[in-house]
C-alpha cells in the first residue's frame, strides 16, 4: 500500500496536485487531505489507527524520505500533512 500511495504522489506531483472535492460545496480544493488519503500514505487501517501506531510510521517514512539521503522532500511534505489529518480530524488531537 505504501508502494502505490508514493507512486500515486509522484503522479499527482507530476500534475500540480490531486484536486478534492467538498461534498457539501461541490467547490474544489488542491489544499486540503482527506482522511482517506491520509491513512493510504501513512499504510494505516483506520480500525488500527492509534497515535503511537501513527507516531512510530510518521517517524519510520519522515526517515526513509530524508532529501539528504536521497528522499524527496514532497513526500515528506504529504507524511506531515497525512499525521496533522489523522491526528486532528481522525483521533480529534489539537
């Protein structure tokens, strides 16, 4: 799942993002992640989802993608933003 969660982001950088869409709305956003999204990237099961399940994968792949060792910085980018999703909307951490 990690697998296709990266390479589904390499697309969607390639692209300039993978636009959401409100369901209340129908507006579009390219800036904020769904939950969905969030707990592909970080390979998580939201039935499994705890915080020190999230805190130990967002520190494993924050790791791995370390542009100083060859990772890429815009993967780092959606793990950041896939751990502040989950923690605030998911387990309701502020």
């Amino acid at each position: 799942a990690f697998f296709s969660a990266y390479q589904q982001a390499l697309r969607n950088a390639k692209v300039g993002g993978a636009p959401i869409t409100n369901a209340a709305t129908g507006a579009v956003s390219k800036f904020k992640m769904r939950p969905d999204e969030a707990l592909r990237i970080m390979n998580i099961e939201k039935t499994a989802l705890t915080k020190q399940l999230l805190d130990e994968r967002y520190k494993t792949m924050f790791a791995m993608n370390d542009p100083a060792k060859g990772g890429s910085f815009y993967i780092q980018s959606k793990i950041y933003r896939s751990r502040e999703v989950l923690e605030h909307e998911v387990l309701g951490i502020t």
